[in-house]
C-alpha cells in the first residue's frame, strides 16, 4: 500500500470546519484513500473513504485531488468531540495491508 | 449495531509469563487483523487472517507471538514468554473484504511488570 504523509497535529476552533490535508503521491490505481480517527483510549473509527470522486456521508467530507496524489478530510462543524488522531491511509486490493502512519492530532478548542 | 468483542479489556503480567487476547469479529467478517499500538504512535499490524489463513504476518515477532483463527471466526493472540517492552495496546479489527472499511475493537491494555 502507499505511504501517506499528514501533518503531525492542527488546531480548530469549535463550530468551523477542520480541514485535515494528507499527501498519497505513489497511489495506484486500485488504492482508495480511507480516513479513520481515535479518540484517546478507544479503538480507531471508520470516517470515509473514496477512490476518485468527492465523497460525503454523515461524519465528513473526502475530497480526492484529480490527479489522486492527495486529499482533504473536512469536519464542516468541528465539536469538542471531534478531537482525536486522524489517520489517512492508501489501501487497496483483497490482500492489501491497513497500514497505519502516525496521522495528525487535531485539537478543536473552544 | 454489530462490534468487535475483544477480552480482556486490560491485563498485567509479570514479564516472562505467557498471556493471550481474544477477538470475535464482525459475523461475516473474513477479514481480521491484529494491531499492536505503543502510546504515542500509530497502530502496527501484527498479523492479516483471512477466513482462516494468515494473509501477513511478516511483523510478527513469532519467537514468541503466536496468532491462529482455527474456524475462521474469533482469534486469539498468545505472548509467550510476555517482555517489559510489550506493554501496549493490542487492536482486533474486522472487514468483510480486505479491501472494505475495518471495524476495530475497543482493544486490550497490557502492561508487563
């Protein structure tokens, strides 16, 4: 699987949108970017995920660049809740490995 | 809403003595996946099972991790002899497919004294 690349940590003020960036430059065609998060001392948590088209469900938004070497997590109303390690990741194929980097610490603040 | 169980929730042993975890995934998940995760990083994969196979488990440090899925439904990870730098968080995950979205249990803290 690609190699992601994420910021280490960001802040958010609460009620904006956070906007988490990851870079995926060696994806291959069949790699779909997924997004997790994990709040302290739970287990990581599907968010989304995408191969080429903008994706948009009940947690976020995934928006793929079109050439597909990165993309943007957005929270549009970030909580308090929303405070976690977000985790990008390039995965693809029934053999494929999830393989976790150190994703980014998004703090939202009040 | 359908979870991946995982026990215990926390565990100390002394080093040296042997421990294990246990997983039950998703029904009708034939994908399952052991992470470990140190404080501060992110989780490592231990070990792919697909039904019943290992798909990798080339981070494994089988000396002494063991892992088996012998009906291809619940796991158990075995740590014999356990060391002081094995204190961690052990992850189960879940995923239908292994190219689908995976499903991660609450996870075990174990600490060797």
């Amino acid at each position: 699987d690609a190699k992601t690349t994420q910021p280490t940590s960001m802040d958010c003020a609460e009620g904006r949108a956070a906007n988490l960036p990851c870079n995926h430059s060696t994806i291959s065609g069949n790699e779909y970017v997924y997004w997790y998060r994990q709040i302290h001392s739970q287990g990581p948590q599907y968010i989304i995920h995408g191969l080429k088209n903008n994706e948009t469900n009940e947690m976020a938004s995934l928006i793929i660049t079109e050439d597909r070497k990165s993309s943007t997590l957005i929270l549009p109303h970030a909580t308090l809740r929303d405070t976690a390690v977000y985790y990008c990741i390039a995965h693809g194929g029934s053999q494929g490995n999830l393989i976790f980097g150190k994703g980014t610490k998004l703090s939202v603040k009040p | 809403e359908a979870e991946v169980a995982q026990s215990p929730r926390y565990k100390i042993t002394e080093k040296s003595q042997a421990v294990a975890f246990w997983c039950d995934p998703i029904s009708g998940h034939a994908t399952l996946y052991w992470y470990r995760q140190i404080l501060g990083q992110g989780p490592e994969l231990l070990v792919q099972f697909q039904d019943e196979s290992v798909v990798d488990d080339s981070q494994l440090p089988k000396d002494r991790f063991s892992a088996e899925r012998l009906k291809g439904v619940d796991s158990t990870l075995k740590i014999q002899p356990a060391e002081l730098g094995d204190s961690a968080m052990y992850l189960c995950a879940s995923s239908f497919l292994g190219d689908t979205e995976a499903f991660f249990g609450q996870g075990t803290r174990l600490t060797v004294v």
